[in-house]
C-alpha cells in the first residue's frame, strides 16, 4: 500500500527580537501598529496584560515566514495570525491571498522565549 503525502512546496522561517517590536510601537507618534498588525492581531494583543509585546511579536514573525514559504508578497492586512480555541495558530487569508495560494496549504507554529519570537510555515500541495 502506498501513502500518497502532500508535497511541501516552502518553508519559511523567521525570528524577531521582542524588544525591536515593543519600541517600534511604543516610539511617541509611531503607527507601527496600526501598519504591520491587523486588527484582530492588535486586539488579542491589547487582552493579554503580561506579554502583548510577545504576541504581536511572533505575529511578525509568522507573516514574514508565510511570504517566504509561499513566495508571494501579499500587503500586510491580508494575512492575519489567528488562534484556535485548541491554542493552535493558524493563518487567517484574504479572499485573494486564497485565491492566489491556489488551494495550496499553510501551517504554521510559533513559539517565544523572553528575547525572541520565532514563526515557521510550511506550504503544501494538497
């Protein structure tokens, strides 16, 4: 018998310092923010009362790995990094980003530590 498995067609992987995230936020008139995160991403961030900084870290993270697995430059409002009620994040895509990726499939993992966040996709042929 043989196992038919997806063809994985890219991987991307990224890691950013938290710091570089915090400041670029915070910095007095910045709209950081409002430019690099969608809204959903900013708000499960605004909830979170100990690591925000973190979440919207690895959200960076995971987009700039899904441009690099897949190879195609979408703008940044349309691809959002979303959570399952299991805790698994996964990629929330545009109708064109959709349309674009083809029926090809995207997972991603994150993880973080203090310093870094760290988001790898993988893209596959179904």
């Amino acid at each position: 018998m043989r196992y038919n498995a997806p063809m994985i067609t890219g991987i991307g992987i990224d890691s950013i310092e938290i710091s570089r995230v915090a400041k670029a936020c915070t910095r007095p008139g910045s709209r950081f923010a409002e430019k690099m995160f969608t809204e959903l991403e900013r708000a499960r961030s605004a909830r979170r009362k100990f690591a925000p900084w973190e979440h919207l870290a690895a959200c960076f993270a995971a987009r700039e790995a899904f441009f690099k697995a897949t190879q195609v430059h979408y703008r940044r409002q349309e691809v959002s990094v979303a959570q399952r009620p299991s805790g698994e994040p996964y990629y929330m895509l545009s109708e064109r980003a959709q349309r674009e990726l083809g029926g090809r499939r995207v997972l991603l993992s994150l993880t973080h530590d203090r310093e870094h966040a760290t988001a790898i996709c993988i893209c596959e042929e179904p």
